[in-house]
C-alpha cells in the first residue's frame, strides 16, 4: 500500500493492522493520491470507497482477512521542495 508513482499524495496515513486468522500485527504506509474526493483525515478515510478498496494479505498466514486496530495520519514532506 504504497503511494501511486505519481508523486502527488494528498494524505499519508499509518494502518495498523491485524490478522483476523493468526492475530499477527503489521503496520503499513498508505498514500492516498490527490483526487478531488480524496480522504485527508482519518475520519474521511475510514469512510471512505478508497480504505475499502485497498488489499491486505498477512505476511505470516497469507489470510486476506486484517482488522484496522488504530490509523495515525502522517506529515506528507512538501515535493515541490525535494
């Protein structure tokens, strides 16, 4: 879940994740790409068709089955300053 290679994000945020079958907890970046219906907090985002539309696989049990345990939205660096 990472940005998509077109540099523009409009809200990065941090899922932490867990395993509905083996319990394992990951954590992992999400980028949301600038749209005009794009989520920019975390309260937009967990209502969002764009969380719904992301993919999880445990990386120990391969289940496609994860719960959100909490979400941190991150500082997105200015690009145009890189």
């Amino acid at each position: 879940m990472q940005s998509n290679g077109s540099g523009v994000v409009a809200a990065r945020f941090r899922l932490h994740l867990r395993c509905e079958q083996c319990v394992t907890e990951c954590k992992r970046i999400l980028d949301v790409p600038r749209a005009d219906d794009a989520p920019t907090d975390i309260e937009e985002l967990l209502e969002s068709a764009f969380l719904r539309r992301q993919n999880f696989i445990c990386g120990v049990c391969e289940s496609p089955i994860g719960v959100i345990a909490a979400v941190a939205k991150l500082r997105v660096p200015d690009l145009a300053q890189t």
